[in-house]
C-alpha cells in the first residue's frame, strides 16, 4: 500500500515537473487563454511551414527530375533559376507580409497564401515548358508561401515572449519535417508509372490542403490583456504607448526607422544576406553531387531527407540552447561549423562520409535558419516583431536567390570544388559579421546576446 502511495506520489511529481518544464519553455502562466491558444499558434505555424518551406526544400529532388525529364534539354544553372526565383519571392515579400501582419492581422494574408500555394502546385501539374515553371513554380509558388509562411512565424512571436528562440526553433523544425517527407513521398510517387508526374503534384496539392485549413482557422493575433504577468504582454502595452504618441501612422513610421536605424539591426540584416550566398547550395545540389559521385539513385534522392532530418534537430536543440547561452552566441557558433562542414563537401567518397557530412551540415544550417527569426525578434519591440523578422528575411532575398543559380554555373565549368569554396566562404563571411553585430550589442564577450 505505501508502495503504491509513494509510486502515485512520484509519478504525480514527474508530470507535475513535466508541465512547468513545459510552462517555463514557453514562458506563460496563464494557462486557461494564453496556453491554449499559444499552442495553436505553434501547431499552425508548423503546419504552414511543413507545407511551404519544407517543399521548397525538397526542390533536390526536382532538380536531378527535371534534368532528365520535361528539361532535359536545359543545363542545371538554368532548371535552378525555378528555385531561385520562388525562393527570392519567398523572402523578398516577407518585408511587406511582417509589417501587414503588424497592421491588419494574419487572416487574409493567410487564406489568400494558401489558396494560392495549392493552386500554383495544381499549375506545375501541367507544365511543360521551362517558362511556365518559372512562373507557377518560380513566381506565383513564391509570391503565394510569402504571404502565409511569415505572418504565422511572426504570429508565435507575438504569443511567445520568453524562451521566443525555442518556440521559433520547434515552428521551424516543421520546415525540415517536411524537407524530409517531401523528398521520399515525391520520389516514391515519381517512380511510380500508373502516377507520373501530374498527379504527383496534384497528389502534394491535396495533401497541403487539410495542413493550410488548420492554420488559417487558428491564424489569430493574440488581444493584449489589461494585466499579465509571466508573458510580457503588459510590456507590450507599456512599449505601444511610447511608440504612438502622435497617432497610429505616424508611431508606426517613428518605431519603423528607430528600428531600421539601429547599428545591430543593420549588421544582422549585413551578415544574413552574405550567409545566403551559400547556405542553400548543398540542400539543391547534394542529390546531383552524390549520383555523379557513383552512388546509388535512392541514396542520392535520401540524401536531400538526411540534411532536413537533422536541420530538424537543428532547429530545436540549438533554439532551446540559445535562451540560456545568447541567440546571436549560438547563432554564430552555427555559422562558423555550417561553413566550415561545406568546405569539406568533396572530401565525402563514401556512403557512411555522405550520410555523416549531410547530417552535420543538416544540424548546422538548421541552427542558422531559427535563430536568425530569434535574433532578429530579440532586436525588435513587441509592436515590430512582424517588421523585424521580415525585413531580416527580406534582406536575403537577393543572395538567396543568386545563390542556386550561381552554384550551378560553378559546377557546370569549375565541378564541386568550386561550388564547395564558394558556399564555405559565404558562411565564414557571414558569421564573422554576426561576431561584428553581437560586438555592437553589447562588447562583453560573456554576455548573453
């Protein structure tokens, strides 16, 4: 009977400690509005970020596809401008989908991202031509992710006010969830002859529907309640009336460039257009790289599932790391090791080297892409959380969009090699301007930044 007793006790203690373990990562305690409708905000953002971040990072697959198939007849410089173009639409619009959210809220954005995403993939079913690619694939697949995919990221910012870089890191392990599905499932479906290639994509399509329908029905920005005390929402309301004393237009325009003003800001914006030079070359070109290397087929296409497998951990672990340690300090730190891996992309010969090079360089540029939401919400105030983290992704649009293309010229006259240096340097560069951007915050090399 005490046996019993003490066995309750104990395991009554345990979920008790589980649930504040819980409380403390998310860091709010009120658990009957906030919690509840926090976690929908998560669960919704990663739905959305499964389906439309997590397919562009499968694009490896329809890189080595397309080149044997509907364009073959084009080098693969040119097959990666469909990329380049939906990932540059995919940042470039993020500036005015995160100061819209700031404006008018997340539904109309979301509903029309979505209804969008769908249809540009229903599109791509029946394209034949490299133009028409580009456009549903490239253009309208682009302009339609960047409405959806950054108001639900910046609406988990907005909810999440402590442990923000562990909340970000598990709606951006969704994103590598879907890196990791996505390949297989089109694979298998590709190679599959009573599908082929049209119902393949419908088949995508379907699959993203119920996903979007989920997120648009929980897209709501949380309402600021009149006394919080955990959750930094009363912060809010004290921040909002400093920033707008003459009127709405005109605090939004004096917080936009006290923002836009900030030497951190700038630097951070500075160094993560000089990492998207090279980060997306090995999740577009690791396929090819091992099938010329002599690898088998199914390797090759899993290979694109290994590095979104661990940028899935990527994500998580160093955004929970990040709230003790400093954002930009973890941030950095992944910088450095993702750019370092990629110089070391043509010394893997081997299955197990593949399989142990694209898992490490998976986890590294997995902490890239959460913390750089973390660091850029870290800079913001809470009335600019939407603004912060879209002109931090806006500023990459342009290096994120030369980079595939770039990567593809260089292996078409110069090999790997070439495309291996140019990605490393990139990241090195870039994660010695985040060290410059973490000085300008605050010069004490012990600090948590």
């Amino acid at each position: 009977m005490t046996a019993d007793m003490s066995a309750e006790t104990a395991s009554s203690e345990y979920t008790y400690g589980f649930s504040l373990n819980l409380l403390h990562i998310f860091g709010t305690d009120n658990l009957i509005t906030l919690r509840p409708r926090a976690w929908l905000a998560i669960f919704g953002a990663f739905a959305c970020l499964f389906s439309t971040v997590g397919f562009l990072n499968s694009f490896g697959i329809f890189q080595e596809y397309y080149a044997t198939a509907q364009l073959s007849q084009s080098p693969q410089s040119t097959i990666a401008w469909i990329a380049a173009v939906s990932i540059f639409f995919l940042f470039g619009i993020s500036v005015v989908s995160g100061a819209m959210l700031d404006m008018f809220g997340p539904k109309l954005m979301s509903y029309l991202g979505s209804v969008g995403t769908v249809f540009a993939i229903m599109m791509t079913s029946l394209c034949q031509e490299f133009y028409q690619f580009l456009l549903a694939q490239g253009v309208l697949l682009g302009i339609s992710m960047a409405l959806v995919t950054w108001p639900m990221l910046a609406l988990v910012g907005q909810y999440i006010k402590r442990k923000r870089a562990a909340a970000m890191g598990i709606v951006l392990a969704g994103s590598s969830l879907g890196g990791v599905i996505w390949p297989v499932a089109i694979d298998r479906l590709l190679k599959n002859p009573r599908i082929g290639f049209p119902w393949t994509m419908r088949i995508v399509g379907f699959i993203m529907i119920p996903c979007f329908l989920f997120s648009c029905v929980v897209a709501r920005s949380p309402t600021a309640p009149t006394r919080t005390v955990e959750c930094g929402l009363s912060q809010q309301t004290e921040d909002e009336k400093d920033e707008a004393p003459q009127g709405k237009a005109n605090g939004l325009k004096t917080v936009a460039l006290r923002l836009f003003r900030q030497s951190s800001f700038q630097l951070l914006c500075l160094a993560m257009f000089m990492i998207y030079f090279g980060m997306f070359s090995p999740f577009f070109y690791t396929t090819s790289y091992a099938v010329q290397e002599g690898f088998s087929t199914s390797l090759s296409f899993y290979t694109v599932s290994i590095v979104n497998g661990a940028s899935f951990f990527g994500r998580i672990l160093p955004g929970i790391v990040a709230d003790k340690y400093g954002k930009l300090n973890c941030c950095i730190l992944a910088t450095l090791s993702a750019g370092i891996i990629a110089l070391c992309w043509t010394k893997v010969t081997s299955v197990a080297g593949l399989v142990i090079w694209s898992a490490a360089y998976g986890f590294a540029s997995g902490g890239i892409l959460s913390l750089q939401q973390a660091c850029a919400a870290q800079i913001a105030t809470p009335s600019t959380i939407g603004l912060a983290i879209g002109s931090v992704s806006g500023s990459t649009a342009l290096s994120a969009m030369a980079s595939v293309p770039i990567g593809g010229a260089l292996v078409e006259k110069y090999g790997y090699l070439a495309m291996s240096v140019y990605s490393g340097v990139s990241l090195l560069l870039g994660g010695i301007l985040l060290i410059v951007a973490r000085l300008a915050q605050n010069r004490n090399l012990y600090a948590v930044v």
